[in-house]
C-alpha cells in the first residue's frame, strides 16, 4: 500500500493522517465517554478501516498489507507504552 510519491507530497499526505488519527482519537475518547469498551471501539475501528481501505486498494492489496502487521505489531511501531 506504498506508493513512490514527491517528499511535498508525502508531507501533506502525513499531514492529512496526522489530523485523521486526531478525529479518531477523538472518536474514540467520545465513545469511552458514552460508556463504549475500550477493546469494542478497537475492533469496531479496526474493521471500518479495513472495509474502507478494501473499498479503495480491493481485497489482495488490503490482504498483502495486514501479512506485514504482525511484524510491526512485534516491533511495537502501535505501542503507546515505553518499550522494555
């Protein structure tokens, strides 16, 4: 799902999901306000994000990225807690 883009262009799509995760961290501070699960809004998240990026790159792009999660996952790149 990378894309050889001008750094101009790479800056403002960074940017744009800069400002993105702010409305969904938003979101998500609403949604724990309103009594929502944590692990819920996550999922649910998780889910609306994958449909959309399946909408827009279809299925076997979408598919090659999430096989690279895991790793990151491992690598903490998600982790909002120090690493050990």
């Amino acid at each position: 799902m990378t894309h050889s883009r001008t750094p101009a262009l790479d800056d403002a799509v960074a940017e744009q999901q800069l400002a993105a995760l702010a409305y969904v961290n938003e979101a998500y501070a609403e949604a724990i306000l309103a009594g929502i699960e944590s692990a819920s809004f996550a999922h649910a998240a998780l889910s609306a994000a994958l449909r959309e990026l399946i909408a827009t790159h279809g299925e076997e792009r979408v598919a090659s990225f999430v096989e690279r999660l895991p790793a990151r996952v491992r690598d903490g790149e998600f982790s909002c807690r120090a690493k050990h």
